[in-house]
C-alpha cells in the first residue's frame, strides 16, 4: 500500500513486523458451544452474496485518429518529445485518439495530462519518462480510454509518493478505461486510482514499482480489474486501501485473476479499509509479507475498518519471504480500537511453501478482541508447517471449515 507522504520505510517496516508480538492462540478442538456460535457466523456471512462489479462505461471505436509524429513528436528513445505529445492530447475532441505508433519510444520530462472527456490515447508505441519525480501520465477527465501503451522510465533513485510520480495516474472521474498497458518501472505506484469511479483495468503488465503495483484508493467505487499482471512491486501488488483522513472509503470493487509475481516489499493482495471488495481466483507467489491482507490499519496511517470482503479461488506459493514481518500467508487483522473488521470470507485457496519461521500460514488477529466478527476460512488446502492456524480471534467472531494441512483436518481455536 502507498504510504502516508510522512510514514518513513523503517516506520513501516516495524509497524508490520510488530505483528509477530501479539499473543496468539494455537490449535485446539472445538467446544460445543463454541462450534454452534461459528455455525451462525459462518451462515450468516456466506449467505450474503456480493456481487462482482460491474462498471458501466463506453468502449466504443474512435470517431477519428491522429498519429503523434503528426504534432512534431519524434520517437527516437532520445529526443524530448513533451511538447509535442501534450499538444497532441489537447488537441483532442470527445471520440477522438492520438496513437502512438508501434517500435516507437516519445520521451517526455515533465507530467503529461489529459483533460478533454471521451477521448482516447492508442498504443503500441511507449511513452518513456526522463526525470522520475515528473514522470506521471495523469487521466484527468471522464470516460478516457487508454489501451495498448507501454509506459516506462528511464531510472528511480527512490520511492516517490505524489500524483506526478505514479506511472499513471487516473484521478476522480467517471468511466476511464485502462486495457492492455505496459507499465515498466516506476518512480511510486505503477497504476494509482485516486477517487476513480465506474472504472475498468483489463490486461495490465506492471513490473518494477517503488510503491504498490495498482493501488487504489480516496473512494474509489464500481471498478473491475482484470488479470493485472504484477512483477517485482515495491510495496503491495494490488491495494485497495481507505484512509480515516480521506472521509471516503472504497467500495464496490472486483478484481479477478490477479498474478503477483514477487513483492520486494509490502504484501500481494491486500484490503485496507474497503466495503464489498472481492478477488478471484487469484495466484501470489513470493510476497515480502503475507500474500492476502484483509486490516484496519492504526496509526501513523489511520484506515477505515474493512468490511464484505471476499478472496475466492486460487493459489499462494512461497508467502511472507522476510522473517522480520511475521504475517504469513492470509493475515486478517484489526489494529485499531473501533476499527472492526466483519464479514470477510476466504475459500479455496491452496497454500504452500509459506515461510517456514512464520507463526501461521493463516491467521486472524486483533489489538483489541472485539474489532474482528464473521472471519470465516473455508475449503483451505495447505501443505504442511509448523503453524497452520494462529491468532486471537473470538470464537464467536471465527469459523474455520473444511480447511486442511498436510492432509489433517484444521479445527478453529479453542
């Protein structure tokens, strides 16, 4: 997740490896009593159905097309070609695109902005930012499409945290469309929803980030994202995280097979503060922390609680690689008093090779006991390890079905 503009990485660092200091419940038969209080979580949430996100937005063909050279852009990988390019996007009427011409790189050192509604921007060429703290490219209008761009950057010396630095930048509009785009290094977060409402991401490549992979976040609402490809993100893959200080949670969104490939920090999937948010069929492989993150952060960075939250299908291999932040594979976690986190429901998934020195590979755990209710974890298949289930979650706040290690059955904590 990108971090609070004031939170410094050691902060972070400590405040996600103090969750290895909670006191945590092992493994133990269930009670009857206490298995008739998980039965009605267990209905009560799985009887609810959230449906996947379903934004409405036009995709219709360009009424009209321009080639970028025409604007005096030169796309040789070495000339300046800025101007030509912001000229290019301005010139644009509602139906209109500018294409980028394929084995072609435009060079621009300053942040490029769209702000005509309707209006489309055509790849395959690239668009390669020179100076990483101007590098983004900002969608700053409704119902923009941008599809089959590669956007790159020369070199980031750090992490970056402000709208010029994210790779692409789609702010608080209505109906932006992002499909088959490269985003090849960034200086922040590669894709950054900031507001973002009735939005589509279709056949994204992000690889190389400073900060999280997609992050989306300040309520965004009713958007799809579909089969992101995420590689080498320094900071969580996918995000969907709410801050108290915004006074707006996310809600509404689905993200269907996501492929993590390596966090050199943060976690793979994660929901941090957000309403009705699903993932499907996913496949996290080498996350730096846990693999799926479900929290209400406290401070330095105050989160909305998480609530209606589903992680539906697929597979985690090789989770939590840094023995300094002990989250494991799937961590629900509440680490704020008031922040409750309810109805979140992880089924079928497939776990292995979680780090061997993490206390769980599953796990839901709370500062305050009373901030988690409806976690249910069902039809869990996971090899074998020291801990398969660990936290302090009530009883009455935890179901754990038909979940198995190393071909055992796993019973909920007494």
């Amino acid at each position: 997740m990108v971090a609070n503009p004031t939170l410094q990485p050691r902060s972070r660092r400590q405040f996600l490896g103090a969750l290895g200091a909670v006191a945590l419940g092992g493994l133990a038969a269930c009670s009857k009593s206490g298995s008739a209080d998980r039965s009605r979580a267990r209905s009560s949430a799985s009887d609810e159905v959230i449906p996947t996100a379903r934004p409405q937005v036009s995709m219709r063909p360009p009424t009209s097309v321009r080639d970028v050279t025409s604007f005096g852009a030169v796309g040789d990988g070495s000339t300046d070609d800025t101007a030509a390019i912001q000229r290019a996007i301005d010139s644009m009427d509602a139906g209109s695109a500018v294409r980028f011409p394929a084995g072609m790189t435009f060079c621009h050192d300053d942040v490029l902005v769209v702000r005509t509604a309707g209006t489309q921007l055509l790849g395959p060429g690239t668009l390669r930012a020179t100076r990483e703290h101007r590098s983004a490219l900002q969608i700053r209008a409704a119902d923009v499409t941008v599809d089959g761009l590669v956007l790159s950057i020369e070199k980031t010396s750090q992490r970056w945290s402000t709208p010029a630095q994210h790779k692409l930048m789609l702010a608080a509009y209505d109906g932006i469309v992002v499909k088959n785009v490269r985003v090849e290094g960034s200086a922040a977060a590669g894709v950054f929803c900031l507001g973002t409402s009735n939005f589509v991401l279709q056949g994204l490549q992000v690889s190389d980030t400073r900060a999280d992979g997609i992050h989306m976040t300040d309520g965004c609402h009713d958007g799809l994202v579909e089969a992101p490809m995420v590689t080498r993100s320094g900071d969580d893959a996918v995000a969907v995280v709410s801050y108290l200080d915004d006074a707006k949670r996310c809600e509404k969104i689905t993200i269907l097979s996501p492929r993590v490939r390596t966090t050199t920090g943060g976690r793979g999937l994660s929901v941090v503060g957000g309403h009705n948010v699903i993932y499907r069929d996913i496949d996290v492989a080498d996350s730096f922390a846990a693999a799926v993150y479900v929290a209400c952060e406290g401070g330095p960075s105050v989160t909305y609680p998480s609530e209606g939250v589903r992680v539906i299908g697929g597979t985690i291999t090789g989770a939590n690689t840094d023995s300094a932040i002990d989250h494991g594979a799937v961590l629900v976690y509440s680490g704020r008093s008031g922040g409750a986190v309810r109805d979140v429901i992880v089924s079928g998934l497939t776990i292995s090779g979680t780090r061997a020195t993490a206390s769980r590979q599953v796990g839901a755990v709370a500062d305050n006991h009373d901030a988690l209710s409806e976690i249910t974890f069902e039809q869990l298949r996971l090899d074998r390890h020291p801990q398969a289930y660990q936290g302090n979650a009530p009883l009455s706040a935890l179901s754990v079905v038909g979940v198995v290690a190393g071909g055992d059955p796993v019973q909920a904590p007494r």
